[in-house]
C-alpha cells in the first residue's frame, strides 16, 4: 500500500498539483473552515474531509495521515512516544515482526516523501528495532539476522552485498526504510492498548470446527489459540466454542455447555457465558483470529451485533498470515454490507493457533 503525507492528501483531495505553494494554499482554506481535518476510512487514496470532533469520536473509523514536517512540539513526535513505550513493554514477535515489515520495504513504496533507499546493514536494523522493544536485548547481529530469515520477514527477501566502509568489510543490503519522523505512525500493531486507555473492555473469541481429532488434540488447538488472544491481542477474557462451524449462529452456539473442555482451559466459558458478559459492558472490542475464527454467516453477523449493541468495535487479527490486523467499527459492518463480506471468505482453512 501506498503511504501518503497529510500534504499529499490535501492536494489530492482538491485535484491540485502537490507542490509547496498548492499545500500552504490548500491548507489555509481547511484551516478556515475550522473543526474540519482531513484523514480517511480504509484507503488512504481516497482522502476526505470530516469533522475534527467525529475523527477523535472514532479514531480507529476515521484515520488521519502523517503530517509531512514535525516539530518537538507536535502531535507525530508524542504519538512516537506512546509507541516506544508500548513496544519496549512487549516480547510479542508476531507484532516485532509487522513493525519491521512496516519500516522496512524491499520495493519502492511509492513515496519518497516518507521513504528514502539506503543501504543498510544488519546492526544499523537491530540498533533502531531496539529503541522499540527489549526482545533483541540480549541477541548478537547474528542471532537477530538468523531470527529474521526464520520469521520471514521482508526485508530478508532483498539479497546482501558485501563491501567496505571506512576500511571495514560489512554486508548490506539495498532497503525502503521509513524516516524517523514518521516511526510514531506505525501505531495500529497496538491497538489493543489505545483502546483500552477509551474505556474499551477488550474479550477474545475462539473457535475450533467440527472434526475427526481427539479431545486432546481439540484442547490443545483451542489453547494455543487463547494464548495467542491473550499475548497477541491483551485480551482481558476469552470465551471459546470448542466445536461449531464456521457458519452457525452466535447466539445459538454451545447451547450444551462442554464442562470438560472449558474447566480444563481456565476461560471465562462459551459463548452463552460470552452473551451475558457484554451485557453488563458498555464498550466491547471483540477479538477474533481471523474472519472465519467469528463466523462465516454475514446476515448473522449483522442481526448479531443489532442485537449487541455494546459490542462497538470487531478486530480480526491475521498477523500470521498477512501481518495486519482489521479494526471495524460495529456501525461500518451493519450498515455496509460490502464490508461484512469480509467475513464470507472461507477459502481454506487457517492455522488459528500459530504464533
């Protein structure tokens, strides 16, 4: 995907030639129109204007892009605060490893207003992933290298070349890198930590189908998938369904509690237990690994959240399998049914329990 200054967007957004003169003047017109800020839902090539009041109503709806100069005053540089203190509190790989996949392209990302081609060595990486996480505290250049080309990260698909610096042979590689001034945006791995701080009760749901394996082999899928909820995620409660398809309704599902299954689990129950728990919440982000792990039936979906209104906000978590996590805001998903389409794509079945 595209990245796009707040600069760029402006002049987007009127069909004007990006050039510093087209920006101050477009700025200026926003600016007197006061309460009005640019940003965007789901593609940032599509810029439009909304009330500033309506963007911090539902920040996660409404996204604001990058501004394209900071000061050590504004907003991007305490956004970047926020997030070195977040991430050097986390050990979560899967989150380690989108961060790198967003800092760093192995192609063009088609702005070089954000992004500059370096050539970069291992160390120089590990130097700046460390001032966001204290996983790598204790790992050589070598062991961060071997982790890297494990976890398939990708910058790793970008061949290194051997050469001399200051009279030194190093190895580097010919990279995207984002500049410093726009790390602080790289804030949707953590989420779940912005929405806890708005008052949101955070609940994880799991799921595992109908099948031909044993109890065991149920139990211990389900519970590499609610480890997953909880480090991943910071869910503060999982309820599970240890065997329904992916299609069946919500509220119709464990109408026969499996005792067994969830006393040896340790979760807060099934999904009945999960109704009645959002029922006494009033702000609810449910959690699920990926869109088929919540449910395959996009017209029970959407009678599922008109009758669970306290349920604002779904995040489906693919970091696994795309590096991305989805945030959908209840209103989007009933009153767009393009959206909840999403939801009907079952093409294969994932590994919901991967790291």
């Amino acid at each position: 995907m595209v990245t796009i200054t707040r600069q760029q967007a402006i002049c987007m957004f009127y069909c004007e030639e990006y050039t510093k003169e087209n920006v101050i003047k477009l700025n200026k017109r926003i600016a007197e129109m006061e309460d009005v800020e640019i940003c965007f839902m789901n593609d940032p090539l599509s810029p439009l204007l909304q009330c500033e009041k309506r963007i911090n109503q539902n920040p996660f709806l409404y996204n604001r892009y990058p501004v394209g100069e900071t000061k050590s005053d504004d907003k991007s540089n305490t956004s970047g605060a926020m997030l070195r203190k977040l991430v050097a509190t986390k050990k979560n790989q899967a989150q380690i490893i989108q961060f790198l996949n967003i800092i760093y392209f192995a192609s063009d990302p088609g702005n070089g207003v954000m992004f500059d081609c370096k050539e970069i060595t291992t160390k120089e990486i590990l130097n700046t992933v460390k001032q966001y996480t204290t996983f790598f505290d204790d790992k050589t250049i070598f062991s961060f290298g071997q982790w890297c080309s494990r976890k398939k990260v990708e910058l790793v698909t970008v061949g290194s070349k051997r050469v001399s610096r200051n009279g030194e042979r190093i190895n580097i590689r010919s990279l995207y890198a984002l500049k410093d001034e726009y790390l602080g945006e790289s804030r949707q791995i953590f989420i779940p930590h912005f929405l806890k701080n708005e008052g949101f009760s955070i609940i994880g749901y799991a799921r595992k189908s109908p099948g031909k394996d044993n109890e065991a082999n149920r139990v211990r899928c389900l519970r590499s998938m609610c480890d997953r909820l909880v480090e991943r995620s910071l869910v503060d409660v999982v309820f599970i369904s240890s065997c329904c398809k992916a299609a069946d309704p919500l509220a119709e599902r464990d109408r026969t509690k499996n005792c067994d299954i969830l006393s040896t689990l340790n979760v807060a129950g099934d999904m009945q237990d999960l109704l009645l728990f959002i029922a006494e919440k009033p702000k609810i982000c449910l959690v699920v690994l990926d869109f088929a792990g919540l449910t395959t039936n996009i017209l029970d979906l959407n009678e599922f959240l008109k009758n669970n209104e306290q349920i604002k906000k779904i995040m489906v978590d693919m970091l696994p399998i795309s590096n991305k996590v989805h945030v959908y805001d209840r209103s989007e998903l009933v009153e767009n049914q393009e959206k909840l389409t999403l939801f009907d794509c079952r093409k294969r079945s994932y590994q919901r329990s991967l790291e």
